[in-house]
C-alpha cells in the first residue's frame, strides 16, 4: 500500500485528487493540509510514504515546507503538483531533493503513475516540463532573467508576489528582516528592476504568477 498526504490550499483541488487516489488499487490518502505550516506539522508527527503537494501556497509555501519535511523526513518522496512549469523554476526545484515535479493540468493516469514512481526511489518528471528542461539548457540566459536568481530568491520572489511583507516572510523563514531585504534588492540589481510591483509583472511575464492574483 502507498500512503500518499496532499497539501493544496483549495479544498476541491484536494477532493478531487483524494477521490482519484481512493479508486486505485494499492493506494491511500491518509491525510490532507492546506497550506505548507500545516504540512510540515503532520509530517513531523505521522508517516507516509509519498507527499503530493502544491507549490504557491499562503504562508511558507510549498519551497520552504518541502526544505523542512526533507530535513526532518529525508524518506519521504515528495512530488510538486504545480500550474508553474517554466524554468528555471522546475530545474531548481529537482535540485533541492523533489522525488517528482507535475504540472496540474496531468492526467489521473500520468499522476497515479508519478507516485508509483518515486514510491520505487526514482524520480518522475512530467515529459513536457522535462523537455523545457532540456532545452532550456541551449537557450541563451537572458531569455529568461528568473534564471540568475538562487533558489532562496526564487522562495521570497513567490512570496513578495503573493503580497507578503518582509517582515512576515522572515518570520515564515527564520530569517531577519534585514536579511530578507537584502535579497529583496539583490533580485532587483539581478533582474534590472526597482519595486516589487515590477517584480510581480516579471514574474506573470514568465508563468510564475498568475495575473488574476494581481
């Protein structure tokens, strides 16, 4: 049996996958959160086998709640179920120990076997993301300016966007003010811009923001 835990902040989002996975034989929903300080939680108190979470959530989101279950429960596989699939975004995800990356619009079939997949230690890619993956690696840098940013930057860039001050974002990161400012500004020399209003635009610009958030 596959124990599977879903963290998305929209509850029909979480039905309709928890009514999937339930039809499927040698799989179970044992748990559910919506947002990622709630995830984090239930995994340092309950086991499962693999996680299937959303990565722009209120709160610490999905980044930095999958940095903290990993650290806690470096067993655990743990998949992105995500509408963002542009790199860099992807690529830097994959590199900080994510078992799958999916996009949301994924067939029941593609996700049951994506979990199934890292189930068995591997990873799992969604084809279409991995081929912008691939060829991302042959297009010129500029093409796409999110790509200079780290992982971290990328972390406070999502939650700046969602609106979130630099003083709830420290305190979601354990990081001080001064410190997430600092890389508030470090964004802004790497990306040529000057306010966070720019920086949302960049960010619907290149699919990692949706406008209707604005």
């Amino acid at each position: 049996m596959i124990n599977v835990f879903l963290v998305d902040d929209h509850e029909l989002v979480r039905t309709g996958i928890r009514r999937i996975l339930e039809e499927i034989r040698g799989m179970s929903v044992i748990g559910e959160a919506k947002n990622g300080e709630e995830a984090v939680r239930w995994c340092r108190h309950h086991q499962t086998d693999v996680v299937l979470m959303d990565l722009n959530m209120p709160g610490i989101g999905g980044i930095e709640a999958a940095r903290k279950i990993l650290r806690h429960s470096p067993e655990v596989r743990l998949i992105i179920l995500t509408i963002y699939t542009e790199n860099p975004l992807p690529a830097k995800i994959m590199q900080a120990g994510i078992a799958g990356y999916l996009s949301k619009d994924v067939s029941p079939e593609e996700m049951t076997n994506a979990i199934r997949t890292v189930h068995l230690g591997q990873r799992y890619i969604a084809p279409t993301i991995a081929q912008q993956m691939v060829l991302s690696q042959f297009a010129p840098v500029v093409d796409n300016p999110l790509s200079l940013l780290s992982k971290r930057e990328l972390q406070i860039m999502l939650m700046l966007t969602q609106g979130q001050k630099a003083s709830s974002i420290a305190d979601q990161l354990n990081l001080s003010p001064k410190t997430v400012n600092s890389y508030r500004y470090r964004m802004f020399t790497k990306l040529n811009i000057s306010s966070d209003v720019e920086l949302t635009h960049l960010a619907i610009r290149h699919s990692l923001l949706m406008s209707e958030r604005l």
